[in-house]
C-alpha cells in the first residue's frame, strides 16, 4: 500500500525546468560561477557553449588573419543544435543522452567561494527543494555558461534568468594569456590535435573585436565596458566581474534565483 502511494505521488509531480544563462567573454569567470552554482543548487545540470562550437576544419577562415575564427558569432557555434538541446532540457529535465562536453579537459582555474557563503546558500536551496517537493512539484535547474549565450535570438528565449559577467578588457587579456589552450569537440575523441592555441594576433585581432561586435547591441553606444544595458535582451542582470569577489558574485546570482525559484 505504502509503495503504491509513493508511486502514485511520483507520478502525479510536476517538473519545473528552469534555465539560467551565464554569459561572459572569455576568461570572464562565467564557467567558473556556473560551476559553483551547481554545486550549491540541488538537481542541477549544466551545458557549456563551447561544446557547441563546430569542430576544427570546419569553422569560418578570418578574412585577414587567414586563421580558423572561433569567436565570430555566426560561425563558432551551431546555434540550431544548442536550441535544440536547450529545448529538450526544457521539456524532460534532462541532458539529451547524445550530450557530450569536453570541458573536463580545459585548465581549471580556481577561484573559491567561502566556506560561509556555499553552506549557508546550499542549506537554503535544499530547503526550497524539499518544500517543493511537498507540494508535489521537482525543480530542476539547468545552467548554461557561454560566450555568446546573448547573440541568437532563439537561445535567449530558452533562459528564464539571464546573468551576464562584465571584465575589463585588459584583465580578460592577462587571464587568456595565462591559459595554455583550449580543448576543441575533437577531444571526445582523440587527444592528439585538439589543443588549440591563439597565435600572438589573436586576442586583440580577432577574439576580443568579436565580442564586441556580438554585444554591442546590448550596451548604450555600444560601449561593452561601460555602457548601460540598453534593454535589447531581456530581464538581464549585468554583474561587474572586476569589482565583485567570486563570492559576492555567487551570493547575487543566488539571490536572484531564489526570488525567481518560490
């Protein structure tokens, strides 16, 4: 009897997907916030853009530079397959089974949150998780990191919460310039050539001018590093990576997600 009720009250739960966009250029912190979310928040999953970039042969070649362009928008993500994906996780709660990230391989940089803030955030939402799960409903919070997550139309409709980091051109430099490279799609496969490396040129030639481009549209005057938010996406909440502690900028995200998830 027992059994049966529990199984009939599983049945009759209702699923809530909500989807959190965490944007960024590149070596903002955006991944590193996702990931600290999802390690807080309870039944989460989380997608990375990148994963959605063509693999290497088949990106757009840079009309001066003659390099393959990973940053320009058109070319460096497969925009319809990342909706898709981002549908279904909508739809069943789910990560599709075909879903594969290699973001495991790429260089972790640590950036910690206190001790304070991840206990204190986690007991909270595992307390709204429950409470929920009373009333007979599962939330499931899908959180997506990317560097162009505010360019195609149709992905930006997919999040519920949009959160965007802003660095400084130069610290968003120094940081690139650390790495020792990024993992490419090829690397669920084979390892051997997939490290991608930026030539001398490349940051100042190619990656940061198409950030720019890709979110100007976002920023009055379409002044990226300082300009206001002009409204043109959405409910965005732009959150100042370089004057903020990690911490900080994980107690806001949270703040905001906790308004949104009761």
């Amino acid at each position: 009897m027992a059994g049966d009720v529990a199984s009939e009250q599983a049945e009759n739960k209702k699923t809530r997907v909500i989807l959190v966009g965490v944007g960024g250029a590149s070596c903002s912190g955006k991944t590193t916030l996702a990931k600290h979310l999802k390690r807080i928040l309870p039944n989460s999953v989380i997608i990375h853009q990148d994963d959605f970039a063509p693999q290497q042969g088949s990106l757009p070649i840079h009309p001066i530079y003659q390099v393959e362009d990973w940053d320009s928008a058109a070319g460096a993500i497969e925009w319809p397959r990342l909706a898709s994906v981002l549908k279904e996780v909508k739809r069943s709660g789910k990560i599709p089974p075909d879903y594969q990230s290699h973001d495991h391989l790429n260089e972790q940089r640590d950036v910690s949150v206190s001790d304070e803030t991840f206990s204190k955030w986690k007991k909270v939402f595992e307390n709204v998780q429950n409470q929920k799960e009373a009333e007979g409903e599962e939330v499931v919070w899908g959180l997506v990191d990317g560097f162009l997550l505010y360019w195609d139309q149709d992905v930006i409709d997919q999040f519920d919460i949009r959160f965007m980091l802003r660095v400084p051109r130069d610290l968003l430099k120094s940081r690139r310039e650390e790495r020792s490279g990024y993992f490419t799609a090829e690397s669920l496969v084979t390892l051997e050539g997939t490290l991608w490396k930026d030539p001398p040129f490349y940051w100042d030639g190619i990656a940061y001018p198409a950030y720019v481009d890709a979110h100007q549209h976002i920023f009055e005057n379409g002044d990226v590093e300082k300009g206001k938010l002009k409204g043109t996406v959405d409910k965005l909440i732009l959150l100042e990576g370089a004057q903020m502690s990690m911490s900080e900028i994980v107690e806001r995200c949270l703040e905001e997600l906790l308004a949104y998830g009761v």
